[in-house]
C-alpha cells in the first residue's frame, strides 16, 4: 500500500504544515505556491484598484524587487526542507514565484536594479529528498503522476475582461503548450496541476480581490477537457483558495486543496 498525502499551496505558512500527519505518508504532493507572496500579492490587487481608477501603477524599486523575491524565496525553501524530512516530496509551479526558478530572469532583475539575489533553483536542488516537478510523468511507488505547472489559460483573459494583446498571446502561446503537455498524460493514477477545472471548484470570492471578479470562474478549460477525456483517478489542485472543496468529473475525484488544506489517499 502506497500513502499518498496531497497538500495543498502552503503559502509559507508553516504553521498549518506543521499541523498536517505527514509522518503517516509514503509520499507527499505539493500543489504549487510553496512560499508566502504577501509583498507581491497586495502589489497586484493595488495596481489593478488603480488602473480602474484610471491611476498609473505603482512600478518595483529595487528595494521592493528584494523584498517581495526574498519573501517567496525564504518562505518557499523552509517549507520543502520541512515536508521532504518525512517523506518524498514533489512539487509544480504555482503563479507565486514563477520566474525565480529561471536562474536567467533572476540575473535580469539583478541587473535591471543593481541587485544580488540568490538562487532559488541552486537552492532547492540541495534539498535532501525534493523533487521540483514540471511537465512529466513520474513513475512513483508504482503510481503514474502527472505534474502540470501553472500556466495562463486563454479561458481566463476572456472570463475576466482582460484585453491586452500581448498577455492574450502569451497565454494563448501557454494554452497550446499545456494542451501538447496533457496530450501525453495517459493512463494516470495522479493529476497534480495548480488551478482547478473551469467550473470546479474554481469561483473566485476572496475579499482582497476587485469586486468585478466575484463569482467567476478562474479555473482551466484545458484542464477541464482533459479530465473529462482522460479520467485520472485523482485530481489534486489549489489556486483558488476560498473555493476548497472536492467533487467528482465522471469517475475523477477532484479535490481543491486550498492553502496548506490536506488529503490522504491510499493506493492498493
């Protein structure tokens, strides 16, 4: 019997980790945003109440770039050095922290603000029993699991209003991706992806984000068709923290596993 301990986007809070049984699994999965992005995150949804007010944004200085990088890069370490202590750990991408695992983006930042900043990819990869996952099927404890990483599905520009070009491309160039990626994901025990299905479990209602987002879905298409195709027998994802839950597509069990949430599956 394999035990199978899916956790949901820890955020860096290592409190609700510290929390979950993980010395009860064979194995652990990590939904993606690992680290805490407070920083980041309320820069975001500030520059949007701007932008509907018709405001420029507020651009990173250097000191911000550093404070908002070492944030997620601090946070997101303590926890795989945390978890990977009890079991084997694998973790995707989430939309926190995208670029930090690209040593290439990271020397851009530190030349655009003059800036020294360490390696979230040297970093994780001397982390005793870590696997960083992305785009593959692993063979584990004789399970075949999917790890999709986060990526800008075109479904979502259209669901929320967004009409610039050049996001819409590149989210149309990530769709395609996404789409040629699952195209190999045959015959899964395991699904792990970081947004839910569109129209699962994906209703966006948190209270930091505008009030024109409320009751929409920010959940994948590509996802969705894919487990309507294919059938894994588990689906675990996050994202949309406030829509934690579990529900089925066909004989698929879907399970939004929210920030830090957790579930144990047993495998004969």
């Amino acid at each position: 019997m394999v035990k199978v301990l899916a956790i949901g986007d820890p955020h860096g809070d290592l409190k609700k980790i510290k929390k979950i049984p993980l010395f009860k699994s064979d194995l652990i999965l990590i939904t993606g945003d690992a680290g805490k992005a407070d920083f980041a995150r309320n820069r975001f949804f500030e520059n949007i109440k701007r932008k509907n007010k018709g405001l420029e944004k507020l651009d990173y200085t250097a000191k911000d770039n550093k404070t908002a990088y070492l944030e997620i890069f601090n946070s997101s370490i303590n926890v795989w050095k945390y978890t990977s202590k009890f079991a084997p750990t694998y973790s995707i991408l989430g939309n926190v922290g995208m670029d930090m695992v690209y040593d290439s983006k990271v020397k851009e930042d530190e030349k655009k603000y003059g800036l020294k900043l360490p390696s979230l990819r040297q970093k994780m990869n001397k982390i005793k029993n870590f696997y960083f996952v992305r785009n593959v099927i692993r063979n584990v404890g004789g399970l075949r699991i999917g790890f999709l990483e986060y990526f800008h599905d075109v479904c979502w520009y259209k669901e929320y209003g967004v009409k610039d070009k050049k996001e819409l491309d590149g989210a149309k160039k990530e769709t395609l991706k996404a789409k040629r990626i699952l195209k190999n994901f045959k015959n899964l025990d395991i699904l792990v992806c970081h947004q839910p299905p569109y129209g699962y479990l994906d209703k966006t209602n948190h209270p930091s984000a505008p009030k024109e987002w409320e009751g929409k879905h920010a959940g994948s298409k590509v996802i969705l068709d894919y487990i309507k195709k294919e059938q894994p027998k588990y689906v675990f994802c996050g994202h949309i923290h406030e829509s934690e839950g579990k529900t089925k597509i066909g004989k698929s069990q879907i399970y939004n596993l929210g920030v830090a949430g957790h579930t144990i599956v047993n495998f004969k």
